[in-house]
C-alpha cells in the first residue's frame, strides 16, 4: 500500500478522463458513495490547503481495480452484425 498523494491533474492523466467526468462519476459526494452502476468506491479528496486536495494513490488503484473487476462481471454485449 503506497501512501502517495496525488493532484487532480495527475488523477485525471491516470485514470484517462478529464476534470469533468473526474467530477462527476469518480469523486466522492454526499448520498453518492459508489461510482454510478457499481459497487465501486468513490474517491474521497484530502484537503492539501486553502483551495488545494489531492487523493491517496491506493484508493485510486482500488478504484482502477474495482472498475476492472466490475467490467470483467458485467461483459459487454456485442451487437450483432
């Protein structure tokens, strides 16, 4: 387990997203615990300063994991050709 705190930006860069979508379907808000559509854990800020956070490293592995687990049980259906 790594105790590294990331910025937002290098969150985003992680987990391929932008600030937006970072906002809206990964973060942690009130009455919204889980990512939407999984049991997945939303990512909890660590305030840094004044206007600053950042997140700890491990939970957004375990949320990369998570996504993964999620995906692998859920597969996607193919459309027929």
């Amino acid at each position: 387990m790594s105790n590294y705190i990331l910025r937002r930006r290098h969150v985003c860069e992680r987990l391929g997203v932008g600030n937006t979508v970072f906002h809206e379907k990964f973060v942690y808000r009130e009455g919204e615990e889980f990512v939407l559509g999984t049991n997945v854990p939303r990512l909890q800020p660590v305030p840094l300063g004044l206007r600053s956070v950042g997140y700890f490293s491990d939970e957004i592995d375990a949320l990369i994991e998570g996504m993964r687990r999620w995906r692998d049980a859920n597969p996607r259906r193919r459309a027929s050709a």
